[in-house]
C-alpha cells in the first residue's frame, strides 16, 4: 500500500511542479518589487515537487595531453539487470587512435545502492582520458518484469564475473566503488578458486568488506534489527503502471529517506541557502546545488532478494571476512587470489562506510604478495569524496590510474571486435 500511495502522490504534485516553474520563470522576467523573492520561492516549491529521473552521464568529451577526444556511450553486453557500458573514445588521428587502444583496459563496478550509476560521472571523466573504460549501468528493478527472473546477491557477482570474463580478466583492471567491494571481491577470489585467469589489478573504494570495523549508522541499523524485519518493513511489490508491476523490491524514495535521514540538518541548510541564492541572484551556486541535487535524489529500486540478501551476508553475518559466505554452493576464499594487486582507498572522514572496513580486504588476501598491496586513506575526505569532487580530482583519480598502469600489461590495438557495441 505504502509504494500506491507513494505513486499517487508524485503523480498529484505533477501540476503543482508544473506550475510552480511556470510561476517562477514569469517571475524572473517581471520587473515589479519583491518579484526576486517570490521567484526563489515558486523555484523552492519546484525543487520539492518535481520528479527526479535517471540523469544522463553526459560524458560527450575529455581532455588528454590537450586534445579532445570524442566519447560515445556504447553497450557491449547486456541482462535484463545491468549493461555494461563502454565509454568509447575517437582520436583526431589513427596515431592518437592507437595510443588510445593501447590503454589499460578498466572495468569500473558502479554501486547498486540507490543512486544510479551515473553517481559516478565525476570518476568517469576522471578515467576516462587514460583507459578504454566500461561501467555497470544497474536497472531499476521497478523497470524489470517479474518474468526476468529473481536477481539475488549470487546473481550479482555472476554478473561480475561474466563481465571480467568477457573483457578479458588478463588485460583489465576493476575498480569497485561503495557497494560492489564485496562482490568484486567475491568474483575475482572464485575466479581464482577455478583457476581462471584474473584482473591484473583489483582497487576497492569505501566498502563494506568487513562491518564489524568501526560501525556506523548504516552497521548498526542491519545489526540492531533481525532480517525478517527489513523484509516486513522495507520491502514491497512494484504497483500497476510499471513495467516491473509485481516484482519484489527495496523502494529507491524509501532509500532516499534513509539517506536523508542521516544529515537531516545538512540537507535542510542546503535547500535553505539555495533559496537564499535564488533571492539573492547568486546563480552558480544555486545550479550547484541543482547539479547535485539532480543527482543526489534521482534514486532506484533495489531487487528485494539481492537487497536482503546483502543485509544478511554483508552487515549481518559478516560471511566474507569469516570466511563462511558460498556463491552457488562455493566457498568465497580471498586468500585463493595470487596474480591480482589489490588497492584499497578510504575516507578518512566516511560516516557511512567506516576507516577499516575496505582496507580488510588487504589482510583476506593472503596471497597477494606484500608488495602488490596497498592502502590509501585519504585526509578530510567523506564518503562521496572518495569517488567525486576536487580531492578525488587531485589527489584519488592520479593513485588509481598510476595503480592500473604499474600493473597493466601493454594491450594490442583493437583487441575488441569493431562492432563489440552498439551506441545507447
């Protein structure tokens, strides 16, 4: 009931969104006393009534040794669940065109926890000059018909796996962000349990790898309540009016919620200053605040089975760092892993995965020898810092691509089929 009437009233504040930007533009072009603040209060009014779809990544250029390279979106292989999308570049000659192909190939494992993937267009763009780069684009599982089949925790590090599989485990690196650590994690250490190849390197970025580190809130809401919990008040069927009407699912407005939830004053003083920035005609930091907020609250439902799932191996049972979690049956063992670096990157300030937590993954990998481990913690940085903004700009993005390079092998040109994808 509560995920109708959640519809029902998104669907009811469609005209007053509709109107309330109407109104606010009329505003800005009248030049009559107190219009100004009348207008920052319509643009208000339309911030918190007005829908959020998926942005686009808009990654449509980047800049290399001051040339500008043309990026396209391309899906190379795709499930009902994810696509795995290639931000393919075009040099302005064949020289600079085999310079590109020659890069590391990098496999970047977007989180599905919320947001979607396009969460990560900072660590894009960042990337995308320097490697041939590929990114997990996760489906909103309310756009995912029941008949798809149920999409659990086990399905997701398959899907890991048969990515890793189809690029070419010996020529890619992965970097695993928030979320996905776990099962990146998870699908290198069973490819090497089989004794398939491997990436060469492995980098993950503020995860969960081992909760009973340093708990924060996110910790101790899974801990402080049984599972059945999650499921009787979290969890709800998609209603009528969407392709994936029936299908069990962990709501993305309950996500955005919880998220909210954790910096309800930080959130309330944004909104605050953003309608002083309008009144005030302080328009780039009010588009900021749009860019962000555009993106911050544009959020996704979540397969129930995978997201039950995760409470229960990742924040409940720690199944990975006790060593008892099996994929299908098989045992997930880090310590099988010998011919992949492994960097691991934290926050020094993250409230919501704590300082420990991924740099874990260091002491599960056994071995890995010594010096093909490292650990990075950055000063003064939050959680979304580690993926975004000026310190991951500066001092994070040059680490990681270093990292890939020490440890890539050179790449032949044209390694990839010319019509491996086809443009979104």
């Amino acid at each position: 009931m509560l995920y109708e009437l959640h519809d029902l009233s998104r669907r009811a504040l469609r005209p007053m969104a509709a109107w309330s930007r109407v109104q606010a533009r009329w505003l800005r072009r009248t030049p009559v006393l107190g219009a100004p603040f009348a207008a920052a209060g319509w643009e208000l009014v339309h911030r918190l009534t007005k829908e959020y779809p998926r942005p686009a990544f808009d990654v449509r250029s980047v800049e290399l040794d001051g040339e500008t390279l043309a990026v396209s979106e391309q899906v190379v292989a795709a499930t009902p669940f994810c696509s795995l999308v290639r931000f393919a570049r075009r040099g302005a000659s064949d020289a600079v065109q085999a310079r590109l192909d020659r890069q590391p190939r990098v496999l970047l494992c977007a989180p599905l926890s919320g947001h979607h993937a396009t969460l990560l267009r900072d660590t894009v763009r960042a990337l995308a000059p320097h490697h041939d780069l590929y990114v997990t684009d996760w489906s909103d599982a309310k756009d995912v018909p029941p008949a798809a089949g149920r999409f659990g925790l086990d399905d997701y590090v398959e899907h890991l796996m048969a990515f890793i599989r189809e690029l070419g485990a010996a020529d890619l690196s992965v970097i695993a962000v928030c979320q996905p650590t776990v099962p990146a994690l998870a699908a290198v250490s069973l490819l090497a349990s089989a004794g398939e190849a491997t990436p060469r390197a492995l980098v993950l970025m503020g995860g969960p790898v081992d909760g009973r580190i340093s708990p924060t809130a996110v910790n101790r809401l899974a801990t402080e309540h049984p599972l059945r919990w999650f499921e009787q008040n979290l969890v709800y069927e998609v209603p009528p009016g969407h392709p994936g009407a029936g299908r069990r699912v962990y709501p993305g407005f309950l996500q955005l919620g919880a998220f909210v939830s954790m910096n309800k004053r930080k959130h309330a003083d944004a909104y605050r200053r953003y309608w002083l920035d309008r009144i005030s005609g302080e328009d780039s930091s009010a588009a900021s605040h749009e860019r962000f907020y555009d993106e911050y609250n544009a959020v996704l439902d979540m397969d129930a089975d995978f997201y039950l799932d995760t409470v229960r191996e990742v924040f409940q049972s720690f199944s990975l760092p006790r060593g008892t979690w099996t994929v299908r049956g098989t045992r997930v063992a880090p310590e099988d892993i010998r011919d992949t670096a492994l960097l691991t990157v934290e926050g020094a300030e993250d409230d919501i995965t704590g300082p420990g937590q991924t740099h874990a993954a260091l002491a599960l990998c056994t071995g890995i020898p010594g010096r093909a481990k490292r650990a990075l913690t950055m000063p003064g940085c939050g959680h979304y810092g580690i993926f975004s903004g000026r310190k991951f700009r500066d001092s994070i993005a040059p680490v990681l691509c270093a990292f890939v390079r020490e440890h890539q092998r050179p790449r032949p040109a044209a390694t990839l089929p010319a019509d491996a994808g086809a443009a979104c």
